[in-house]
C-alpha cells in the first residue's frame, strides 16, 4: 500500500459477522477524522462477509481485507491487522459495532493533550433488538469526568461478579509506540483484550479516560461473550499467572487487586463444578462444592439473568 501512513489504523476482527458488517464499516468511514485506515482481519468467516465488505467499501483505498486461511480466534486475527497498521495510533474496533463521527477526533485530541498513550472513552449499550433504551455503561459519578486508569483499577474491575463494571469492555486507542513487541494472546478465546492492556499497564502505560459515550456497543445473542465455559476460566488464570513474577515489584495496591481477581476466578471454577454437578443430579458433588467454597453460595441466589451477564466477558471478534 502507497502514500503516506495515516493518522489512526482502525483494526477489526471479523467473523461470520456479516449481518452488521455494513453499518460498522460505515461508522469507521464517515469519521470527521478522516485520515484512517480500515484493517478488517476476516477469521475464515464462512458467511457473505466478504461480500458485505466488498459492496460497502466501494473500491475505498483505505480498507484493506486480511483473508485467513483458517480460523485462529480474535487474538490471532488482531494480530495480523496489528502487524499490517501503519498508523500513529491505533483503534481497536467490533464489526458488530458503531462509533459516534466524532469518536477518534477525540480520541487522538486527549491522547495528544494528556500525552496518553491508551485512551478509552465510555460505552453507550444498546440491544440488538430494541427491547431496551440506549444507556450508557459507565454510569456512576466516579467516571463522569476525564480521570487517569491506574493498573489497580484496571485488575480490581476485572473481578469475576464484582459490582463495578469491567473496564475490560473499553475499546482502546493505543499509541502505536506502545504496542512495539507486545500482541494478544492467540490461546484465549475471551478475555484478550484485557490482558493485552493489563500488559502495558504493567510496563508503564498511561491511560486515560474520556467520559463521552463515543462507542455503541451491540448486545445481541450472537456474541461470543454470551458463552463462559471453564476452559476460558482456566486460560484466564493462566494469563494472569504468566505476569506473577512482574506484579511482585507493583505496590501493594496491585497486589491485593490482583489476590482478588484470582480468587474470583477460582469461584468462578468451583460455581461452573456445582452447576454441572446440579444438572446431573448429583446433589451430594453440588453441596461438597459449596462447603468447600462459601463464595459460590450468593452466586446460586442471583437470578439467571445477572449470573449470565455478570458472566459475560468482553467480546472479540462477533
């Protein structure tokens, strides 16, 4: 690809995600920042996707396609846009959703202003279907105004069932400076984005907060994110487990959010035991489980739909 380099490189992580394809390319497209390109990494999508990208972009010289030859999950498929961006900065963006026209002018204006080197801005939900108003996902007080993400805010908002909403959910603006050397994980299947920002926190990255709800964020039953199973739990502890040795020489701060965060994973574990023990009748397995393991017991008394979103992690590629 000629010419000079653009300002942002919006990388995107497709798979089978054709249904709302369009309006997400036209989204990026339509930015007042203008000086962009587009990386839509396709995950062997085995739907009209391609297709979808073909009739909406329109022979637009700043979208390229990164066609796999098999599916490797959204890890794999972001880090090959990764490798292809020639931004300054870089955008990690959904193909299931929308951003305001304003978004990445203001994003780069607070990265520049604040010499941020990832910014996140709020997200405004909203279901697929209609059924619910548009709201806005970061609500309380605490984030109604810019403020800097330390490391152990970031790690005490990753806890399984916590009542604070997980910042793991923000779509970043990285400084491409930043991003030199590190990727995402390609063994998980959820939960990439937080680690790879965990990461750079880890190794001094500033990041900063912009409270305007910019990125529309689609809840619809398709979502990967919709699907927990103990694998993706146990792959998540493992991440965690491989920057051990770097959070030794993080403050105490640190240190208990992430003792935190292991824990809630590991209940998480013992509720998935319980529950399939439940489904199989074996109600002795179910109450051994939970007397070895108190915190499971609130967990059992949340209705289903709170257990299946505070489940939910953040998505990848749709």
């Amino acid at each position: 690809m000629s010419g000079a380099a653009p300002l942002v490189s919006v990388i995107t992580a497709n798979y089978n995600g054709a249904k709302y394809l369009a309006p997400a390319i036209r989204s990026v497209l339509r930015q007042t920042l203008a000086d962009l390109e587009l990386i839509i990494a396709d995950d062997c999508s085995t739907d009209d996707s391609l297709a979808v990208i073909e009739a909406e972009v329109a022979g637009d010289p700043r979208v390229r396609v990164l066609k796999a030859r098999r599916n490797g999950g959204p890890g794999a498929a972001r880090n090959r846009a990764l490798k292809a961006a020639r931004g300054r900065y870089i955008a990690v963006f959904d193909s299931d959703d929308l951003m305001a026209p304003e978004r990445l002018e203001k994003l780069v204006a607070r990265a520049r202003v604040d010499h941020a080197d990832i910014v996140v801005d709020n997200l405004l939900l909203f279901q697929d279907d209609g059924a619910a108003p548009w709201r806005a996902f970061l609500c309380q007080k605490a984030w109604n105004h810019p403020r800097w993400i330390t490391l152990a805010d970031y790690i005490e908002a990753g806890r399984m069932y916590s009542r604070q909403p997980g910042l793991g959910y923000l779509k970043p603006l990285f400084s491409a400076e930043i991003l030199k050397g590190e990727t995402y994980r390609e063994d998980l299947r959820i939960g990439e984005d937080y680690d790879l920002v965990l990461r750079l926190l880890a190794h001094g990255a500033r990041m900063r907060f912009l409270p305007d709800a910019l990125y529309r964020y689609r809840k619809h039953g398709a979502s990967i994110s919709h699907v927990m199973r103990r694998e993706h739990i146990e792959q998540m502890l493992a991440a965690d487990a491989a920057l051990e040795i770097e959070k030794r020489a993080q403050c105490e701060a640190v240190r208990r959010a992430q003792e935190r965060r292991r824990r809630s994973l590991e209940t998480a574990l013992v509720y998935d035991r319980v529950i399939c023990a439940l489904k199989a009748r074996q109600v002795g397995e179910a109450l051994g489980a939970c007397a070895a393991e108190p915190a499971v017991w609130p967990l059992l008394t949340m209705p289903v739909t709170a257990r299946l979103k505070r489940l939910a992690a953040p998505r990848a590629n749709a």
